[in-house]
C-alpha cells in the first residue's frame, strides 16, 4: 500500500527515504520519483518502479548549491547560474567529483550528474530534512505524462512505491531545463521551466538541441555503444556467455562460470534489483582490473529479460556493440 502523506508528515517521509523506501514529493516543475542517491538498490527501485526499459540518468536534488556542489564540480558559470535560479527549475549536468557519493547507476554509469535545487517549500523541507541526495525522475510510469499532483502520482504509482507526499498542485507543470556544462560548453538538452534566454543572459551563448533528424544522423555515425556518450568500457563485451576463458573477465549472474581471470558477481541469488545496482560499477570493475591483469574480454552471462533484466541487456548490448 502506497502511504499518502501530509505537509505536517516530512519527518516521516525524509525516514522512509534514509531507510531505502521510495517516496513521491512535489517540485516546483512536477513530483519526483524519490530514492536515495547513495543507495544502489534504492536507484534500481525507481527504475523497477517506472518500468523503464534502460537506464536513464536521474537528477539529484539538494536542498542547496553548497550540498550539489559537494557531489560535482562546479565552475564560475555553474555557481553564477545557480546564483540566479536556485532553488528553481534548473538542472545542471556538471562532473561527479571522485569523492562523489552519488551511487553509478543513479548517473546510468556517465561520469557527469544531473544536479538541481527544486523551489518546492515541502521539497526543500524534505530535503533538509533527509540531509542526503534524492535521485528522482518524474514520478510516472515509462511512457506517460508527468504528474502535476499527488493523484496523478497514485493513478501509476499506487502500490509501486512506500509513499507519496502530498503538496497540492506543481505551479510550473513543465519539466526543469536541463543545461550541459560538463563538456566545455553549455548545451541545452532539455527545454524547460527556465527560459533559455534568461541562462544566456547569465553565462552567454548556449547551444540548441541538433534538429532531430540531424541528431540521428550524429548517432548513426557514431556507435550505438557510444550513444549518449555513456560510459562503454575499453575492453570488449561477450553476451550470453555459456562459458568462461581464462583471458576473461566475467560478469556473473547467478552461479559463476569456471574457468574466467576474473569475477564480478551482479547477484549471486540472481536478484536484478541487486545486479542492477551493481551493474556500473561492475563493468568499471573489469574493464580496469582487467586491463590491469592483461584480460582480452569482458563476458557477460545471460540475463533473463523480464523487469528491471530488460534495462540491464540494454545497457549490456550497448556496452557490446561494435566500435567506429
Ligand atoms: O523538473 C524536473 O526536472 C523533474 C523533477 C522531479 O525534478 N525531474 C525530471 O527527471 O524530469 P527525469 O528523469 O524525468 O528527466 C531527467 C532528464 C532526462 O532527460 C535525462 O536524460 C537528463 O535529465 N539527464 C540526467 N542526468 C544526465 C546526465 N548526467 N547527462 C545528461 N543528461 C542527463
Ligand atoms: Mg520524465
């Protein structure tokens, strides 16, 4: 049973998320899917929760610029942007620092983080109140609408999730805008509740999403592996191995194949909330442990394609797919 809570219950609701239970909260733009942002089982909830096929980066929210910034690494622009707009509907993709807390598959195993302070009174209050970073997509299942009250929240997420926290109706209803800075440049990739006008006011010229069909034909051009530019690791990827060889490295589920240089084990039980959580930092693992050991391949064993399975093979298939 999904808990419906009130304002006066935030205590409550910053619990369930410090105890790894997923809680719907208001934003300022639409309610949050929130989970701990350290924890990796609490991460693979949400998607679990969603339904999503893969994995997609989430963003974290903070309660202020001084907590984000601990977890990234902020330059002049970042700081001058969150001056203006924070707490507001503005996210900002900056790098993870090395100490960042922030669990691999909460990032999708990219080396940037979405970062945002929400301009929610009961988000904030939240927030302050957990004292630790909340991943959060928007609070609906895969494929609909994003939800502007706590009924929507209900209509997909009832019994999905520990609890939702009730405040009313979202002002702005539209998503946050999501602005790249960690490449150099600022990119806008995500239009939103702040005006792009306005960031160019702060930090100049921003650049604009590619046409779509432009957009596809620099994703053609470069490997499906690469799309996103999420994190593909160096060595390549065998699936559906059957069998392991000594030269190499083997991502396990279940019962670990003999015979391989290495092991990392998603779940030994075979649970895929536990492989999901661990999948990132598992094929981080390998790849350079394995390098190190002088292993040729990463082998990845079966993976059964039902629940949050289908968004781990996604990640795998693309981790797999040819290089250009
Ligand atoms: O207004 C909002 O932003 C709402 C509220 C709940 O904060 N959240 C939201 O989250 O819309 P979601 O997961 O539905 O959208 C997150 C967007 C996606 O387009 C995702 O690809 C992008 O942010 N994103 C997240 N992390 C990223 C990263 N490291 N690099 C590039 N894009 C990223
Ligand atoms: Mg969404």
């Amino acid at each position: 049973m999904t808990r419906r809570l009130g304002a006066d219950q935030v205590t409550e609701a910053a619990r369930l998320l410090r105890t790894g239970e997923l809680v719907a909260f208001p934003t300022e733009t639409v309610y949050g899917l929130g989970a701990d942002a350290r924890n990796g089982r609490a991460v693979a909830a949400v998607f679990e929760a969603k339904g999503r096929p893969h994995f997609n980066p989430l963003i974290c929210h903070f309660p202020d610029a001084e907590s984000a910034f601990a977890e990234v690494i902020a330059d002049d622009r970042a700081r001058a942007l969150a001056a203006a707009f924070w707490p507001g509907p503005l996210t900002l993709v900056l790098p993870r620092r090395t100490e960042c807390r922030i669990d691999l598959l909460a990032g999708a195993g990219l080396d940037t983080l979405a970062v945002r302070v929400p301009a929610h009174p009961l988000a904030l209050a939240l927030l302050r109140a957990a004292a630790i970073p909340v991943a959060g997509p928007s609070a609906n299942r895969s494929g609909a609408v994003s939800p502007t009250t706590a009924e929507h929240v209900l209509e997909g997420l009832s019994g999905r999730i520990a609890a939702v926290l009730d405040g009313g109706a979202c002002d702005v209803g539209v998503e946050s805008t999501v602005l790249d800075l960690a490449m150099g440049g600022a990119a806008l990739l995500r239009p939103g509740g702040v005006p792009v006008e306005a960031i160019e006011a702060v930090i100049g010229k921003v650049s604009r999403p590619l046409p779509i069909s432009a957009a596809e034909k620099t994703r053609t051009l470069r490997s499906p592996g690469m799309m996103l530019s999420h994190y593909a690791p160096t060595l390549p990827v065998r699936l559906g191995a059957v069998e392991a060889a000594a030269d190499e490295a083997l991502l396990a589920f279940g019962p670990p194949l003999p015979g391989a240089g290495l092991v990392w084990q998603l779940s030994e039980t075979g649970d895929l909330r536990e492989a999901a959580a661990r999948l990132f930092a598992g094929l981080r693992h390998l790849d350079a442990e394995g390098g190190r050991l002088g292993l040729i391949r990463i082998a990845a064993m079966p993976i059964p394609e039902s629940g949050l399975g289908a968004a781990i093979n996604d990640r795998l298939a693309r981790a797999a797919a040819p290089r250009t």
